[in-house]
C-alpha cells in the first residue's frame, strides 16, 4: 500500500513564526503536492513537484514556499505564519501520469492553528 | 481551466435511505480523468473511484455507484441502504494530464447518516 506521511497532525503557532510542514511518501512517487483544505472551498493546490528540485506554483501559492531536496520528501514552509494560514494542509503524491491508470494518495492532514 | 462544482454542501439521510451526490465538472480537454474521493473524521481522503473521459461504463461496487455523463457533464455518486459508517465528506475531482498531474476539487458534499 502506498503510504504518505505528514510530520505532524495538529499545530499551534504564533503569527510570525517560520513553520514547516514534512511529507514523505514510500511509493517512488515522481509527482508531489500540497494542498490546503477549508470548508466549502474543498482543497486547493498551493504547489506541486514533479521532480527533485522542481517546484510549480499551485491556485494559492501567496505566502508558502516548498522544497524537494529528495524524491520521497516534500516540505511546504510558511515564511510568517499568518492568522488566515489557519487550515488543513494535506499532501499527496501520483506517480508520472493519469493516462496509465494511476490515482493520488493523501496523507492524513495537518492541522494548522496560527495564533 | 477546470472546474468541479458539487452543489450540495450538506445532506442528511436517516440509515438505509438512498443518497445520490451530485458532482457537475468543466474543462475545455477532450480527455480527462473523474474522481470520487471520501474523507472521514479521521481526516485522510480515501479513494474511491476513478472514471477516464473515453469510459462512459457506469460502476456499481457493492452498495456504490456512479453514474458518468458526458453529455451533462456529470459524475454522481450514489449510496445505496446507508449506513453510519458511510458519514463523511466526499469529493469530486477532475485530472488532466499534464506537468504534475494535478486534481482540481469540488467544495465537497457532508453527508451525514442518522442511526
């Protein structure tokens, strides 16, 4: 079973604070991505990796920058935690395309709570 | 672009009653991939099915199924005799193929099943 793993599943910080957020995935996954979660608006792409190092900008990339130094590892990093940073972030990982059949996992989420 | 749109934003059935979540999807591609995703409680989105543009194949899986519509547009998801268990959010989704392979989400529909 295809396995991605968040760091950390609830947080509390304080606005102005760097904050990171580690996903892992077990699958050889070439294809990456972070997503932020809020009610009514369903999840939305805030930047994906299709490669090591390779970084695209999602519909909401303002105020998150990501890193991929390795293939399995994709970090999503808020610079100053904001009060409206407040969310879920969920990760994923596919591999290369849709066309061979293939789907996205999740992880199980990370609660963000920006004080 | 693409657009997944899920009118719904909550229903309510009492157990053992049929329930049909509505997903309507736009995009200008001429082949694309549908998706139902769950979300229970718990947080992790689960996958559930996966339908091709060129596959108009309706999908029956034990007491789910799905009803694909190119001419309207439209990808619902049916429960049949729910149950408890069945109390989550779910998502519709829409993939193209392209770099980084990435979904676009419906605001998603709760349903809540009452004993």
């Amino acid at each position: 079973d295809v396995k991605v793993t968040q760091s950390s599943r609830y947080l509390v910080k304080r606005t102005g604070e760097k904050v990171f957020l580690e996903c892992v995935q077990d699958m050889d996954h070439e294809n990456m991505f972070w997503y932020r979660q809020d009610p009514g608006l369903g999840l939305r792409l805030i930047y994906f990796s299709y490669d090591v190092k390779m970084k695209e900008k999602g519909d909401i990339p303002e105020g998150y920058s990501v890193s991929r130094e390795k293939k399995e590892r994709f970090s999503l990093i808020l610079e100053s935690a904001s009060t409206n940073q407040t969310s879920m972030y969920l990760c994923a990982s596919s591999l290369e395309d849709f066309y061979s059949g293939n789907t996205i996992y999740f992880g199980e989420g990370s609660w963000l709570t920006v004080v | 672009a693409q657009k997944v749109t899920q009118a719904q934003t909550e229903i309510s059935v009492v157990e053992k009653e049929d329930v049909t979540l509505d997903c309507v999807y736009e995009t200008r591609d001429t082949t694309y991939y549908l998706f139902w995703y769950k979300q229970p409680p718990s947080g992790e989105l689960v996958f559930l099915i996966r339908r091709n543009s060129f596959d108009e194949q309706n999908e029956i899986s034990g007491r789910y199924s799905w009803n694909f519509q190119k001419s309207t547009s439209s990808f619902n998801f049916t429960i049949t005799a729910s149950q408890v268990v069945d109390s989550a959010v779910y998502f519709c989704a829409l993939g193209i193929n392209n770099a980084g392979n990435m979904l676009t989400f419906g605001g998603g529909t709760r349903l809540m099943v009452k004993p």
